[in-house]
C-alpha cells in the first residue's frame, strides 16, 4: 500500500519564477492538504482539496494555487516566487469521512527560492 | 497563526529517561493531535485524542488533555536515541477541520 508521494524532493528556483509541485494521496484518500513549513517553524497549512475543489484555505495569498486531479492527485503552484518562500512543502491526504483526524504526510519537497 | 504551542522548544535528556512535552491551544477542540517529524521530513502521527479523553496510551507514549485549561502534554517513557526528532501538536479547526500545527518541541536524547 503505497503512502503519499511527493514530487521532486529538491528544486531550486530564481525569484520570480513559477513552480509546481506534485503529491499523490495514500490509496483510499480523497483530500489533499498542503503545507509550508519554514526551517524551525511548524507547518502552515495553504489549502485544502476535496471532490477537485478548494475547500479551505490558509492565510496565503493568491499566488498560491492548486487543483486536485479525478485520481484524487494534486498539484500546488506558486506564481511570482519570493525568496521567503524557500520551505519545506509538505502534502498529507486523510479521508474526508476522518476529516480532522489523521493524516499521512509525504516527504516533503524542499524549494530553494535564490 | 499557530494554534498550538509547544513547551519547551526544545529538550535534551539521557537515553533512558523521559521526555515530557506540553501543549497549550487557544480555541475549543474536537480532538488534538501529535506528530513526529525527523530531520525536516514528513511529519508521523502518534496519537489522538478526543476532547472527551483525559489520557491515552500507546507504547511508551502517554498523552493527556485537559480541555479546562487548553493544554495537553506527551509523555516518551524510556527515550531512545530514535526518539530524536521534533514534536509537534495539532488541532481541527473551521467547518472542514482545517489541521492547525503548534510550533514544535525539538527533542534530543543522547546516547
């Protein structure tokens, strides 16, 4: 049973620049959360998607997006990168039955922001 | 905003001995969680527990909750140097349970 996927582990980017990053939930997921997580803060949650919707979001600006894909994947994209959103980016999937309850976390995606 | 936050920020006890982490939180709560998180990598779950739960166990873990005073405390019985890592508390919130995060206990247990 796979756990969650994240892609790629590393990126480095310039300022200003676009990036997207990919995670595929635990099989029998249907929400995807996103994360930032500054070095020694803990995560900030962005968004939420359930049934291919934003269903919550955090206090991120509109730079920050996402979609959620039939197969329940999702993506997170960031427009305009500034060097202060160099984190770790975390994705972690529950089911919506659970909501509030457990997640399971992928690994992370660390974006460097030069 | 945090929701949750850890006290200490950080630890450093014997291989051995136990770790105690405290957490206080602002808002009421359905439930509140722990977390493990290695090296900057995905975060683990613990534990949970209800708001209608004192205390819970599992393994050398032992959590309470004291819905009065919005705080909760996890317990490491017998810390192994695989124990060292950050802990992190965390909470639903908002009508789709949003997981808001505390700022972490950074644990170091020595060999």
């Amino acid at each position: 049973d796979a756990g969650v996927t994240q892609s790629p582990t590393h990126l480095i980017k310039t300022r200003g620049q676009q990036v997207t990053l990919r995670c595929s939930p635990k099989s029998g997921h249907d929400t995807v959360s996103w994360y930032q997580q500054a070095r020694g803060q803990g995560p900030q949650f962005i968004f939420q998607y359930y049934e291919e919707e934003e269903r919550q979001r955090g206090n991120f600006p509109d730079r920050f997006s996402g979609h959620q894909f039939p197969n329940y994947s999702s993506e997170l994209n960031v427009n305009a990168l500034l060097l202060g959103d160099s984190a770790l980016y975390l994705c972690a999937s529950s089911e919506v039955a659970t909501l509030g309850e457990t997640q399971y976390f992928g690994p992370g995606t660390r974006l460097l922001v030069l | 905003s945090q929701q949750g936050e850890e006290d200490p920020q950080a630890l450093s006890i014997q291989e051995g001995e136990n770790a105690t982490m405290n957490c206080s939180y602002k808002t009421s709560i359905n439930n509140l969680q722990w977390y493990r998180q290695n090296s900057g990598r995905g975060l683990v779950h613990l534990i949970l527990i209800r708001s209608n739960e004192r205390e819970k166990h599992s393994g050398r873990l032992r959590v309470t909750l004291d819905t009065s005073k919005k705080s909760s405390s996890l317990l490491i019985t017998a810390s192994r140097a695989a124990d060292t890592a950050s802990y992190f508390c965390a909470s639903p919130s908002g009508g789709y349970q949003k997981v808001t995060f505390g700022i972490g206990t950074k644990l170091q247990v020595i060999p």
